[in-house]
C-alpha cells in the first residue's frame, strides 16, 4: 500500500515511483556524462591547476553525508514543476556534449542535481544542498585558465620585484623576467601563482561553510584568499631573489626547489588561521550547518 488510509492518518511516500525516478536520473545522466567525465578526468590528470579535482567529489559527498540527519528530518515537499529544470538541464547537456562544449556540460550536470532534489523532495532539501551540489564546481576546469595564468605571471614579476627591493635586494624587472646582479630569472606559468590561487579559493570556499560566523564574516574570508594567495606567491619569488642575491645562484634554485614552497604555503596557512581567528569563526557542527 501506498497509503493509509483517511481520517488523519499519515500519507507515506510512494517508495517505489521515487526509487524508480531516482534509478531512471542516474542512470540517464551517467550514460550521458559518461563523455564529459573522461574529459574531467584527463584535465585532472593534465592540468596542474585542477590536480585537486579528484578531492572535489569526495569533499561534496562527505558534506553530503555529514547532513544526512537533517536531510532525513526535513519535510518531503516534492516540486512536479522542477522536472521541466531537470529536462532543461539534460538537454543542455546533451546539447553541450554534441558540440564537445564540457564545460558548460558539467554546469548542467550540477544543475541536474539541484533539480532533482528540488522535484523529489522539495525546497528545504534543496536549499539545504545547494553548497555541496555547488562545491562541485570547483572541479570543472576554467576554459580561460591558461590566458588568466598568463596575465598573472607579469603581476607576480611586478611585485616580487617589488618586495625584493624593499628588502635590499637590486632587482630590475621586464614583463615575467626578473634579474639582480649575477642572475636572471623567468617567473613561469607555474609561478604564476594561479595554482595557489585556485587551491586556496578551494579551502576558504569550505572553511567559509563549515565555520561558525556572519555572513558578512564568511563573505570577508573568501574575499581576503585572493590577496593571501597573491602575497604568499610574491614572498617566495622574493624570497628567492634574496637567497640568490646572498648565496648564489645556484643556492637559489636549490632553495626554490626544496623549500620556497614550503614557506609559501606555510605563511598561507598562518594567515588563514589568523584571519578565521580576527573574524572570530568557530567550527559548525553538522547540526546546525
């Protein structure tokens, strides 16, 4: 039965039609992402700047996991209409995948998502889903990553020339490169300080709902990653022109490649716990998230 009867007595869930809804999204949208998929998969593996894509859909399926008592607590208030947003997002997709536009086809696929828990369950689910469903985003690669990664190498040049000086060291700068009496230096796409960058927004994106504070707060965390990311990456190409101006070129390089980044992301590290301290944030509990 799939109900109990009149009288006041307490409507129960067709099981079986959501079971079988939920067996038909998964299995249309895991043929049909099937494609776009591999092609995250080989970015992840290709790609320096997305390397942490693997760690994004076990970070939303833990979150995921860690509100399953208040997913189970909600009301089940299922919205017919979202399947009109299910279909838009599946033709979008299949549209995208079509013209090998993945990009836009993994939006869809969390779109798809969304969609879903708002037609099956309603509202609060959804709302209450809506970050580790959009968490996922940050596993999808940028289409216009390498031009941003581009743009920033002459940014960081600029101003680890910059601090280098105030620091005593001689350095004249030119576009990505950078030299100082005996040495000469190129600050690549690697140092770019786009991988940090994107890591960091990565973290503070879940520090920023994990931890207890005003909206304002959280707002003020992800806003300040950017310019901690900036000031960690221009401290270590500094840090360099100082080792090489003192000990060395050779002593440089040796330092870049065994300790720079290090320092990097420990300074990155230190300011973030601070920042979380001044704003005075305190770990959520699933409960209350």
């Amino acid at each position: 039965m799939s109900s109990i009867g009149q009288g006041g007595r307490r409507q129960r869930p067709n099981v079986r039609l959501e079971g079988t809804l939920v067996l038909l999204v998964v299995a249309l949208g895991g043929a049909l992402f099937v494609t776009p998929a591999a092609w995250l998969v080989m970015a992840w593996l290709s790609d320096s700047y997305y390397s942490h894509g693997f760690l994004v859909p076990l970070i939303s399926l833990f979150l995921v996991w860690r509100l399953r008592m208040r997913l189970v607590s909600l009301p089940s208030q299922p919205v017919p209409l979202a399947v009109l947003l299910l279909a838009a997002c599946l033709a979008l997709a299949a549209e995208c995948i079509w013209r090998q536009a993945y990009f836009v086809a993994c939006l869809a696929f969390v779109g798809c998502l969304g969609a879903t828990a708002l037609y099956l369950r309603g509202w609060a689910w959804a709302r209450l889903l809506a970050f580790p469903f959009g968490y996922l985003l940050f596993m999808v690669p940028l289409p216009f990553v390498n031009d941003l990664a581009i743009e920033l190498q002459v940014v960081a040049s600029t101003l680890a020339a910059a601090l280098a000086g105030i620091v005593g060291v001689p350095v004249q700068q030119q576009g990505a490169a950078v030299s100082i009496p005996g040495a000469s230096f190129v600050v690549g796409l690697a140092c770019s300080g786009l991988n940090s960058l994107i890591a960091l927004l990565v973290l503070g994106a879940l520090l920023a709902y994990l931890l207890h504070a005003s909206s304002w707060a959280k707002l003020a965390l992800l806003l300040l990653v950017v310019p901690i990311a900036v000031l960690a990456n221009e401290v270590r190409i500094a840090s360099l022109l100082w080792v090489a101006q003192h000990f060395g070129n050779e002593a440089g390089i040796a330092y870049h490649d065994l300790a720079a980044g290090y320092l990097s992301w420990t300074l990155t590290l230190v300011l973030m716990a601070l920042v979380c301290k001044l704003l005075r944030c305190q770990l959520t509990p699933a409960a209350s998230v």
